[in-house]
C-alpha cells in the first residue's frame, strides 16, 4: 500500500512538472517571413507543444519523428497540439510554404535521431528558395 503510494506520488509529480508551450505560425516573424515562432524548442518527454495558427494559410507536416513517436499532419488554420511522446529531433514544416523554408525543430531529451534530422535539414534548406541557411542554422541549436 505504501509503495502504492510513493508510485501514485511520482507519477503525479511528473504530470505536475510536464511543460506546456506555443509555436505560432506567423506570416512575419523576427526570422523573417512564413516561420514558426518559436522554430527551435527544447522540451522533454510528456511535455506538450501547441501550433498557433496566429496568421491564416498555414498547418504543420512532421519530415522526421524521435524513434516510437507518431507523424503528424495539421489542418490549415487550426490548432493543433502535440505530446512529446519519445526522445529525440522533431523535423516539421508548413507544408504551403516549404519554399520558403517554413520549418522548425523540436528537441525532446537527448537528439537521439540527429544524423536523420540533419539529413532531413539539409534537404530541405538545399530545396528552399526564400529564408536558405535559416533551418540550418537553426540546427546549430540541437545538441
Ligand atoms: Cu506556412
């Protein structure tokens, strides 16, 4: 009953301590144009990450997932919120403005997947017509 109890205690204190935080998808952001505000977050496992659709035109698309954890695919102009299942790089773009490298990066734990990330950032920086270097600079920020 006793152990029971501790058990009860730990799981609530993780629930107590999980994190919860905003992307806005913005036409204009500090970055530039067409960018998630914030495009690089660090968080950790059960923390949970809500995409904003502060300006109208925009969803979020996963490229590239932590190992166990689901795709995603949003709906133009809602919201749409995200647990942070498993450890690892999150690779996301809006699908509409991938040209424009609208992408960002979520960091959960250690970068488990970071060769796959980087290679996914690559791709699509290299792909971009408008913002290049941004999503490659924003890796510089994954450790
Ligand atoms: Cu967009």
């Amino acid at each position: 009953m006793k152990k029971l109890l501790v058990m009860g205690l730990i799981l609530l204190s993780n629930t107590a301590f999980a994190e919860h935080y905003d992307i806005k998808m913005l036409n204009h952001g500090s970055d530039g144009g067409m960018v998630f505000e914030p495009a690089v977050l660090k968080a950790k496992v059960g923390d949970t990450v809500t995409f904003k659709p502060t300006n109208k035109g925009h969803w979020v698309q996963s490229r590239v997932v932590p190992e166990g954890a689901e795709k995603f695919l949003s709906e133009e102009d809602k919201e749409f919120t995200l647990t942070l299942t498993h450890e690892g790089v999150y690779v996301y773009l809006c699908p509409p403005h991938r040209m424009m490298n609208m992408a960002g990066l979520i960091q959960v734990g250690a970068a488990l997947n970071k060769e796959k990330a980087e290679k996914m950032v690559l791709e699509l920086d290299k792909r971009a017509m408008d913002n290049k270097g941004r999503l490659v600079k924003y890796f510089e920020q994954i450790q």
